[in-house]
C-alpha cells in the first residue's frame, strides 16, 4: 500500500471499518501463542497483538484501528523508503575467484574456484579508489562505507588484501568471510590492528558432521584448523561464525550452538543453504524439519545465556525480529522486498564485473557492467541489476497476498530464479520463513525478545507507535 494511496480522500463512508474501503487492512494472524494473535496490515508491515478473547472487540472501532488510522500513512513512508530508496553504502568485494575448499553447496561454479583469477594489488587499489569516487557521491558525511572481502577464498591472495586493507584504512570499515583455513598468527594479527570483522565457517560441533560439505578439494577435512582459528580470536569483539544448515547437519545445530558458546563467538549465523546451484539443492533440508532444529537452537542459546549472563546472538533470526520491532533498524538486507542486492550493496568480482550480490556470480545475465569501464549509476541502472531490485513481492502470488510478506522478504531472488525459475517466484524456505516470524511474535508475546538482539540494538530508535490493550 503506497503513501499515495492512504492519503487520497475517502468516499463519504469509506475508512470507518477496518477491512472495507479505504480503512485500515488488519489481517489476523495466527502465532501458535496460547493467549494472543497478532494482526496485521501487510501493506505497511504494521502489526499488533492481542488477546484472543479480544480480536473481534480489537477490529471494531476502538482505540486501536483509531491510532492506527491517524499513523498508517507514516509507516507506508517508511516503509517505501526502506525498499525503494536506499542508496548504496557497501560493496561485497571478491579478490580472487579461487578456493582451497569444495564445498557441496557452494553457489561459486568448481571450475572457478579450481582455477580462476586472483585480482593484482594493483588492480584492487585501482578498484578501492574507483569504489571511493563513488561512495562520496551517495554517502553522508562522516559516515564510511563497507567493504567486506568476501569468497570464494579471500585470503588465497592474501598479499593483495592486505595491502589494500592498509592503503585505505581511513576510508572505509573493512570485513572479511573467511573459511579460516588460512588464518594463522600473522593474518589475525593485521587483521585484529587493523579493525577487521572477521567472519568464519563452520557447520558441525564435529568433524564427521562439518566433513559432510565442507572439505578440500583433495578429501581433507578442515574441522580442527577451524577451530584452532576460533581459540585464536576468542576475546576479539568483531568475529562470527556462519553455520550452513543442510540436512547433512540439521541434528547438530544445538550441539553446535554450544561450541559456539563455549567458545566465546559473540554471533553467529544460521544459515539455510542457498539452492542457487545445483550441488545445494542436494543436501537442501526440509522446511518444517528445518525450522524446528533451528528453533531448538535458539532456545538453547537462550538457556545458555539465562545460565551464563552471556548472549549468543543468531544474526539471522535478530535480523528477522529487527524487522517486525524496528524495519529501519535492520542490520542484513536478505529478508526484504526488493533485497538489498543492487540497492543497499552490490558485489565486485576479481575481473572487474559488477553484480547486484556476489550470489550471482558466475550467473553472467546478472552481470550489470565492469568497475573499471562503466559508471557505477549507470551499472545500477541496467536490466541485470534491475531484475533483482525490482522484485516486489507486492506483485506475485503467493506473496502478494501473504500477511507477513514485509518481514520475510520471499529470500533469496537468486535462488528464486534458478531454481525455481523466476523472480516472481518464492525462494527455496518460504515455510522455514513463516515458522521464523511466528515464533518471533511469540517471543515479543512473552517479553522475551531483548534476549535474541544485541545489546543496545534500541539505541537511537524511536517509538512511532505504542499502544497497550491489555
């Protein structure tokens, strides 16, 4: 529901009900909660919940639809600027096409990762400085933008990365995604002065389970090296692990959520395989099988914390919880209609290319134009990055008509596409992706939600809406 639609004027006896004419558009929702529902305008992604001995009271007039009504144009704007007028403030940016690792699901093609290109020194500072231009048209001042090195395997050219990491250390906030198999002393050294996130992998608390999609191209298992880079960055503040969720590993995803306590990992993320290529979609876990192994895994990070005083935080699933309390105050960009891919960050392949997400590289309909011969506003113009920013889950079925389409975003259009054949098309975990947001109401439902966010995530957010019915 755009802005301009809520504020045209109202026929003579339209807007006085909810769910007829022009007034407000309240869907009920089922949260699985024993005492409350929530309802729902799908158009803004507004939301409430209320008792269910109250939801036919809470749809008639009331205090309710009468608050709603006097701010709904507000959200609608809100709204509309989070999906369709970012700019972009980060850059995925791929020094080589290489990796040491095979694994299963990866979405970079073998051949790539076998023997494909490393981006020069050179040509990588060339590359920063182009990218620098850029942000200084689009960004605000004093804000910098994000460069995360991201894979295949940054750190197989390590010399290039780090050079460049320490030519532009006043420019930008940097990251790396490693698979931490090359991260010995010396790297997480520089890294560590340098202020560098630091992103690892693993997918099993054991090596039989991480072995199962995770080797080296020769058979090898890297479980322990992994581990060992784990120890060596315990007590860093800027380092997480990404956890693939395949059906490979579903059974371990709480034993893993203790060695990452354990450990010390200040976040991680559990990530549902991407089924971009074909080699996901063979360890692809079952929606309804997903969800519930990983939502026992966020209730022992919860217990874990209750014990200890100390968070693990699910990034992804924050990230979920951030869009129903606080849309504007998202920290990932997957879970929104159009994603973020081309809007709030684009990818830079080691040969120059330009694409909406490192996601489609090695998809080459999705290649928008090359850094170092084409302008970036012109790049993000092009029907290859149009294809992806231009997904709105406002216009195919079943999202359209989804109560809970703004807070889930119908992830991942690349997946979406190649698998299942098109942009208008739902992604590879629609169902994992409902079962997500209605146990994140129910956590909001029993005052429980602090307990998945990071400390301080509230900080400089408004209230725009608070209503108490009891």
């Amino acid at each position: 529901m755009s802005a301009a639609v809520l504020e045209r004027p109202l026929a003579p006896s339209s807007g006085r009900h909810a769910n007829s004419g022009c007034g407000p558009s309240l869907v009920p929702l089922d949260i699985g909660h024993a005492e409350y529902m929530a309802v729902t305008d799908p158009g803004t992604a507004f939301w409430a919940l209320v008792r269910k001995d109250r939801l036919a009271a809470s749809l008639a007039e009331g205090e309710l639809l009468d608050s709603y009504r006097a701010k709904a144009a507000d959200f609608a704007r809100e709204l509309h600027m989070l999906r369709f007028e970012l700019k972009p403030s980060a850059v995925y940016v791929n020094p080589t096409e290489r990796c040491n690792l095979n694994c299963t699901y990866c979405y970079i093609p073998e051949g790539m990762r076998r023997s494909g290109q490393h981006m020069p020194a050179d040509r990588l500072m060339a590359a920063l400085a182009r990218l620098k231009d850029y942000f200084a048209t689009v960004m605000p001042a004093g804000r910098k933008p994000r460069i995360i090195f991201h894979g295949a395997e940054p750190l197989m050219n390590r010399g290039a990365l780090f050079a460049a990491i320490e030519a532009f250390r006043e420019d930008y906030v940097f990251g790396v995604q490693t698979n931490a198999t090359l991260l010995d002393e010396t790297a997480i050294d520089f890294l560590a002065e340098h202020g560098v996130s630091v992103g690892l992998s693993l997918d099993g608390p054991l090596a039989e389970t991480t072995d199962a999609t995770r080797l080296t191209f020769g058979g090898k298992s890297v479980h322990d090296k992994v581990l060992r880079a784990m120890d060596a960055l315990k007590g860093y503040a800027s380092w997480s692990v990404i956890a693939t969720c395949t059906e490979k590993n579903l059974d371990q995803l709480v034993p893993l959520v203790e060695l990452f306590h354990a450990r010390e990992v200040p976040t991680c993320m559990l990530n549902a395989v991407r089924c971009t290529l074909p080699g996901a979609r063979t360890v692809r876990p079952d929606d309804d099988a997903l969800a519930n192994r990983f939502i026992a895994a966020l209730e022992r990070s919860h217990a874990l914390y209750r014990e200890t005083g100390r968070k693990l935080v699910v990034a992804n699933f924050a990230n979920i919880l951030l869009a129903i309390l606080a849309p504007t105050a998202r920290r990932l960009m997957c879970d929104i209609s159009p994603c973020g891919g081309g809007r709030a960050f684009f990818a830079l392949a080691p040969d120059g290319g330009l694409f909406p997400c490192s996601e489609f590289i090695g998809l080459d309909h999705f290649r928008g134009g090359n850094l170092f011969e084409d302008r970036i506003e012109d790049v993000l113009q092009t029907d290859a990055f149009r294809t992806v920013t231009e997904r709105d889950v406002d216009r195919f079925a079943p999202c359209s008509t989804c109560a809970i389409r703004h807070f889930c975003g119908s992830p991942c259009p690349a997946e979406a596409h190649e698998m299942n054949g098109g942009m208008e098309r739902v992604g590879a975990f629609c169902g994992f992706y409902e079962a997500q947001v209605r146990y994140a109401f129910r956590l909001i439902a029993d005052g429980k939600a602090d307990d998945f966010l990071w400390d301080g995530w509230d900080e400089g957010v408004e209230p725009s809406f608070d209503l108490s019915l009891g």
